[in-house]
C-alpha cells in the first residue's frame, strides 16, 4: 500500500510522500484536521501515517523556509 508520512514540524504540520516525484507540503498546527481531511481527498489510495522521522522533520522545515524567501523576493521586486 502507498503511505503518505505525516510529521511535527517546529510550528508547522508537514507531508512526504515518497516516490518518483516526490511530494512535500506543510500547514500551521492550527490546520491539522483541514490539512489530513485535504490529504484524504487528494490522495485517498494512499494510508496516512504519523512518523517521528527527523529527515522528513528538515525536509519540511527546509520547504518553509524556501517558500518564506520566495515571498520575500516577490514582496522585494514588487517595491522596485
């Protein structure tokens, strides 16, 4: 069966889902039912697991943080 792997991260809630084009995605803690309740639609093949997984934890928090400069560099050149 596919597994989609769900972990604690910092302030956030993230995803993983292995494969050949593998998928990562986050929301705030805040939105933990509306965050599984979209993952369950999205995918509803897949068995949703909650891991304590430090890879996946940086991964994810790797993701945020790239997401956060894009939105500053958007915000940046807009003032330009």
């Amino acid at each position: 069966m596919k597994e989609i792997y769900i972990v604690h991260a910092d302030a956030y809630i993230g995803c993983y889902k292995p494969g050949k084009c593998p998928m990562i995605s986050y929301a705030p803690r805040e939105k933990f039912i509306d965050f599984v309740k979209g993952l369950r639609e999205d995918y509803p093949d897949f068995k949703l697991r909650c891991v304590v997984n430090e890879g996946i934890k940086e991964l994810v928090l790797k993701k945020v943080r790239n997401d956060r400069m894009q939105i500053l560099l958007v915000k940046e050149n807009r003032a330009r």
